[in-house]
C-alpha cells in the first residue's frame, strides 16, 4: 500500500476540495501535502533496513523475506498510531511559523514514546518527527500553511492505517496506549490466494481514485490518455497456470510479474507515435488493473 496510501489521500483532498470552488492551483498543493504525508508513517520502514544487512545480494526473493521479517519488529506501531499522528499534525502545522513550539511538542512525543514503548520506537518516532517537520516545510513552499496544513496533514495520517487493514498485521492505532482496535486484518476472501489479490484490488482503487484526483485538477477526460492496448494486459490471466498461487507470506512473484504488465503502456507500436508520459502511464495502470481482473477471473473458474 505504499504508493496507495499518498495516491487515496490525494484523491480525497483533490476531489472534495476541487467541489468547494477553491482555484485549482490551491487544491493541487493540499492534495499534494496530504499525499506526502499519508506516506508519512511508513517511515518506520528504516528499522527493517537491519534485515538485510549480510544479505546475498544475488538473492532478491531472500532479501526481500529478510527486509519483511524485521519490519515486523517496528512496522504499523507508533506512526500508524492516531494518539501519535494527530498531535504530530498539530505540530507539524505549527513548524513553518512557531519552530520551538513545534520542537517541543515533538520532542515530548518522542519522549513519551520512549517512556512507554522503549528506545527503538522512539528511534523510530524521531525519524517520523524530523521526517515530517521536513514535509510540513515542503508544503509551506507550495502555500499550505496553518490549519490548512493540519488539516491535510490529519487527512494524510489518520487515512495511512485504515488503508493497511487487508494485508500483514493490522496497525496499533492506540499505541502506545493497551487497547486493541483491530485484532486482525479484513479478510476480503478465505482463500488466501483470493484475499493477495483482493488486497491488490483495493491498492489499485486507492490509485485511481488518485488519478481521477488529478484528472478533475486538470479538468481533462481518462479517455483522452487510456489507449486500446490496455486490453491486452487480459492476457496475464494465464499466469494462474505458471505463476504459484500467491498468499501474504509468499506474494512477491505475483505482484512483481503483475506490475511488469504495466510496461505495455511503453511498449512503442510500429509507425505510432510514441505516448506521452501521462498515457503510458495510465495505459500502464489500466493494463494492471484488466491483468489483475482476468487473472482473478480465471482462478476462480479453477483453470489453475
């Protein structure tokens, strides 16, 4: 969800605020800032680098098993945590205009953290803290500022966990307080295979909903960038017969091989102008999204 955690937020703020007759340009910069800062609470990521130090580098699929198992120790806490981000998004909009009160209050986060959750987590609260004074100065450079870069940065930070409820753990959104919000993940399917690839399915609504985000800024059509060679990417259905059967813990040839459908929007066409970014892009994305459907499709009609 990584990318689908900035592309949700900046769908909403788009799309909400783009109805209230705010000037483009102004909600093109709040969109952005929530986008950035939905991002935000994966920061906690740094604590799995440790897993693959002394890693073959030969051996992506290991490495990978070895960046997953160590985040687990840091992942979805603290900065997934609504007692956290929401007073950190108080702070962080005060950043740009009140810097020592801002430091303060981000100090004493951490520091509560550090009395309730130990030193890793605080480690961990310290780089969300930096990381995200560094955010709230970025959209005060586009002209995001006061209560509006609360509200955004609320928007971005609150949205993050809900959006990791299909996948892995679920998030501690009342660390470090001992209650239990979510005791599991959303089942979407029993069958494992089914519950990846409905997970996938909600990572690609999260992105569209961020590109019709951004149509509506531009005031431009899906039509007008999504070409016909989307279709072809109906042709991943076959990988149910060559492709294992994805689960969470063992994901990752399906994901990477869907994702390489993507690169039918770049595929240059004999005596065809090459696309623009923009429709490569969202060609891709369609490609992806039809790739997703068939294979789904096909595995549940049990061809695999």
């Amino acid at each position: 969800m990584f990318v689908g955690h900035a592309m949700l937020a900046f769908g909403v703020v788009a799309l909400f605020v783009g109805r209230t007759g705010v000037p483009r340009r102004r909600v093109l910069a709040l969109a952005v800032a929530a986008g950035l800062f939905a991002a935000l609470p994966d920061v906690d990521m740094v604590a799995a680098l440790v897993g693959v130090v002394g890693v073959d580098p030969t051996q992506p699929l290991a490495a990978a098993n070895s960046f997953w198992g160590a985040s687990t120790t840091a992942h979805r806490g603290v900065t997934h945590s609504v007692v956290i981000t929401l007073p950190a998004a108080a702070a962080f909009a005060l950043a740009p205009t009140h810097r020592a009160l801002a430091a303060g209050c981000l100090g004493a986060l951490v520091a509560a953290v550090f009395a309730t959750s130990g030193p890793a987590a605080a480690v961990v609260a310290a780089v969300f803290a930096v990381t995200g004074w560094f955010l709230a100065a970025v959209a005060s450079g586009i002209g995001v500022r006061g209560r509006r870069l609360f509200a955004v940065a609320a928007v971005g930070l609150v949205s993050h966990p809900f959006g990791d409820l299909f996948t892995g753990d679920p998030p501690a959104l009342l660390s470090p307080l001992d209650v239990t919000v979510f005791a599991d993940r959303v089942t979407l399917a029993a069958d494992p295979t089914l519950q990846v690839v409905g997970a996938f399915g909600v990572e690609l609504a999260a992105i569209w909903l961020g590109v019709l985000g951004a149509l509506a800024i531009a005031d431009r059509s899906l039509r007008e960038f999504v070409t016909a060679r989307a279709v072809a990417g109906a042709g991943y259905g076959l990988a149910v017969l060559a492709v294992p059967a994805p689960t969470l813990d063992t994901s990752y040839q399906f994901v990477f091989s869907v994702l390489a459908v993507g690169t039918i929007g770049v595929v240059p066409i004999p005596h065809r102008r090459r696309p623009t970014v923009p429709a490569a892009a969202l060609t891709g994305l369609a490609a992806v999204t039809v790739a997703v459907a068939a294979y789904a499709a096909l595995y549940l009609a049990g061809v695999a």
